[in-house]
C-alpha cells in the first residue's frame, strides 16, 4: 500500500468518526432540549398537573427524569456550581416545610408540597444540564419558542371547540374566561405571558445575530409568531395582571434592544433599528387585541382591584398571626375555608390561591420558608445582570 493509500484511509477512518461523534452530539442535544420542555408542556397539557395525585406523579417524573439523564450522560456542567446554591435552599424548604409539619393545619398536604418542589429542583438541574453547551442553549431557546407558539395555537382551537371546558372537564371557576389547557384563567395568563416573553428574549437573540447571517428568516418568523400569539392569549385569559406585567416587561425588553442599537452598532444600524420598530409595532398589534378581552370582564378595574385589596389584607392578617411557622405547606384551601366571615363567604369561598405568591408563601410556610425560596429565586436571576446590551445573551 503507497503512503497516499494509507494516508487516504487514514482521513476516511477519522472522518467516519469524527461523524459518528457528531451524530452523538447532535441526538444529546436534542434529548436535552427536547426533554425537559416535553415534562413542562407535558404537565400544562394535563390541566397543569394540580390535582394532588397529577402533581405527586409529575414531580415524580421530574426525578427520575434527571436520574436517567445523568445516567446517561453524566458530565458535569459548568454552570453547576452556580445553580448548587439554589438547590441547597429548595432543599432546606422541603427539611422547614417537614419540621413545621406537626403545625399545619393540613398536616397530609405537606408531602405533596415538598415533592412539587423536589420537582423544581429537578428541573432546574435539568435545565443546567441542558445549558452545558451554547449550541444546545440556542436549541433549547428555540425549541421552547416552536413549542410555546404551537401550545397557545392549540388551546385556541380547543377553547374554539368547547369554551366551557378543558379536554371534557367542566370549568368552575372563570368558566367564561379562556383559561388554556388550565383550569385556572389566572394560571393561564402567567404561563402565556411567560412564554410570550422567552419568545422575545429568543427573537431579540436572532436579532442581535442577524447581522452575521446567523439568523435564518424562517427562525426569526417562529419566534416573531411564538411572542405575538402568547401575547394574545394572554390577553384573552382576562387576568389583568399577567397581561400588564408581560406588556411592561416586554416593552421593556424592546427598549434595550433599541439603546443597544443605537449604542454598539456603527453599521448596519438602519436595519436592525427597522426590525426591532417593526417587531414593536407588531407587539403593540397583539397588544390591542388583548387589551379589548381585558376590559370586557364584568368586573370593573376599580371594583377587581379594592376586592383584591380586601382579599390582600385579610390573608396578610392570617400570615401575622403565625409568622414563623405559617399555617402548613399546601394547607391554603383549609386556611381559607376556616377564616372565612359573613361578609367575604360570598366570594372567597372557592379561593384557591391568596392572589399573591409571596403573601401565600409566607401564609403556608412562615417567613423563613419564604426568604429560602425568595434566595434562590435571586440567585437564578442574578447571573443574568448586565446583560442587556446586545440583547438577550445566550450562555
């Protein structure tokens, strides 16, 4: 065999390598994007997964998920330091919530609220172990934009078909408001809302990239149709609130965009400011249409928000009276049943939330149990500071 024969064999040899090694990569990447949005749009698809056995099941799918995964692939991440702190917190939440378990009010609850958030600690880890390589974070982004767009599409179509209920189950409360596949047009509005602006997030990305040629048109569409149709059906759930604050952030977002335009391009500036008015306009589009269902609810703002104001202070006044241990993980439907008065029964009586995260966190698990989860919130968002020249900045 001459040298030129073995050398050519040689190169055949690595190449042939070199590409099953990409295809190895390529089908992890997808695993790893795929996955963990298949389990989040898994569990909205299945009325938010909110019954007690749903929820028990999916933090359970939560685990096993991320143990099968790091089975199979188990390097480390980068990013896994960072996010330790976090799970050490949700972790010392679910060791508080069984320490003030004797306390609650509800004492059965307690282990489904500390395997929901033994679920949201899979998830984040999950979601570190997706965020390993850039290549996957941009998959990952765009897959959630697709699927993000196709989910609100979906219930559209099947709120179009039956308005009154979900997959056959009969909404009780909001049974005239466009609630997704949840039961719950408040919960619907916070999921399209935030999906609405990871859409953005993930169209401000392509933007910053289009200059270069890396961004396709055809990606720019998806996540362009993925904020605009969120946008829109968070509208149509009527919550004020998540309407509001996805318009604020988004506009928001649009502003960095725009100053970063003006700040760090010298050329190709006209195109890029043209793009982001163009996206704006369109926003502002969505944005009147749900502005329209908004203010169509029978309720009048004023009226929604001194009711809500009363609601705020009488569970304020439950959490004073046990601020340390609170009432009891999950225990939020015997907390309000047994404070329920004459004058508030009317219509608190099928609460199944106190219309304030922060105000329910510290009603079912005192204080401490809040400042632990409040931390780690903090420490998720707290490596994204500074980041908004350019735009939204991949990992």
């Amino acid at each position: 065999m001459s040298l030129a024969d073995g050398a050519f064999t040689r190169w055949k040899s690595e190449a042939r390598r070199a590409g099953a090694n990409r295809s190895k990569v390529f089908a992890l990447d997808w695993t790893l994007a795929a996955v963990p949005l298949a389990l989040v749009f898994g569990q909205l698809t299945l009325l938010g997964a909110n019954s007690g056995l749903l929820s028990a099941a999916a933090a359970l799918v939560d685990l096993l998920t991320l143990a099968l995964l790091l089975g199979v692939a188990p390097r480390a991440s980068p990013a896994f330091n960072t996010v330790l702190p976090v799970v050490v917190l949700i972790i010392a939440a679910c060791a508080w919530g069984v320490i003030i378990q004797p306390a609650s009010i509800a004492p059965s609850a307690t282990p489904l609220e500390v395997a929901k958030l033994m679920g949201v600690a899979a998830l984040l880890l999950l979601g570190v172990r997706v965020g390993g390589r850039r290549a996957r974070s941009k998959l990952f982004c765009g897959v959630l934009a697709g699927l993000g767009g196709a989910y609100a599409l979906t219930t559209f179509w099947l709120y179009q078909a039956d308005p009154f209920r979900v997959m056959g189950v009969v909404k009780v409360s909001h049974a005239e408001r466009f609630t997704g596949t949840l039961l719950n047009a408040n919960a619907a509005g916070v999921v399209f809302g935030i999906a609405c602006l990871a859409s953005l997030g993930w169209l401000q990305s392509l933007l910053g990239r289009s200059r270069g040629g890396e961004a396709k048109p055809a990606f720019l569409s998806i996540g362009l149709a993925s904020v605009l149709v969120n946008l829109i059906a968070c509208g149509f759930t009527a919550s004020r609130m998540a309407f509001a604050v996805t318009v604020l952030l988004g506009i928001l977002l649009c502003l960095v965009e725009l100053i970063s335009a003006g700040e760090h391009e010298t050329t190709g500036r006209t195109p890029r400011l043209a793009a982001v008015t163009i996206v704006g306009g369109l926003i502002l589009l969505a944005v009147g249409l749900g502005v329209g269902k908004v203010l169509v609810r029978d309720e009048g703002v004023v009226d929604t928000f001194n009711g809500r104001m009363q609601v705020l202070s009488h569970f304020t006044a439950m959490a004073q009276q046990r601020p340390i241990t609170g009432w009891g993980l999950g225990a939020f439907d015997q907390i309000n049943q047994s404070s329920l008065k004459s004058s508030s029964a009317s219509y608190m009586y099928d609460f199944g939330a106190a219309h304030s995260a922060a105000l329910q966190t510290i009603l079912e698990g005192g204080l401490p149990y809040f400042l632990m989860l409040a931390a780690a919130g903090l420490l998720v968002a707290w490596p994204c500071r500074g980041r908004g020249a350019g735009g939204f900045v991949l990992p």
